[in-house]
C-alpha cells in the first residue's frame, strides 16, 4: 500500500502552474512586447504564488 501525502499538493501546483502557463501564453500572443514564453513564465509565477499563499 503507498500513500502519498505529501505529493498531493505539489502535483496540484504542478497542474495549476501549467494550466496558467499555458493560458498566459495564449494570451501574450497578440502582445508584440510580450512574447509567449515571457506570458507562460508570467503565468506560472502567478500560479506558484497563489499556490504558495494557500499553504
């Protein structure tokens, strides 16, 4: 039996993260200063802070 109690809130960061990414991506496309790579990382780091502040 394996339990994985420590592994669920980071694999939810995990999805979180590259679900923001991805979405900042999206939406950085159509910026031309932006780029979607700098979107993706904006992203991302949205999502680790909020993630980071809940626990």
């Amino acid at each position: 039996m394996t339990d994985y109690p420590n592994d669920m809130p980071k694999k939810s960061l995990g999805k979180s993260m590259a679900k923001w990414a991805a979405l900042g991506a999206v939406v950085a496309i159509p910026l031309p200063f932006v780029g979607s790579v700098l979107g993706a990382a904006a992203g991302a780091g949205y999502a680790y802070y909020k993630g980071k502040k809940q626990a």
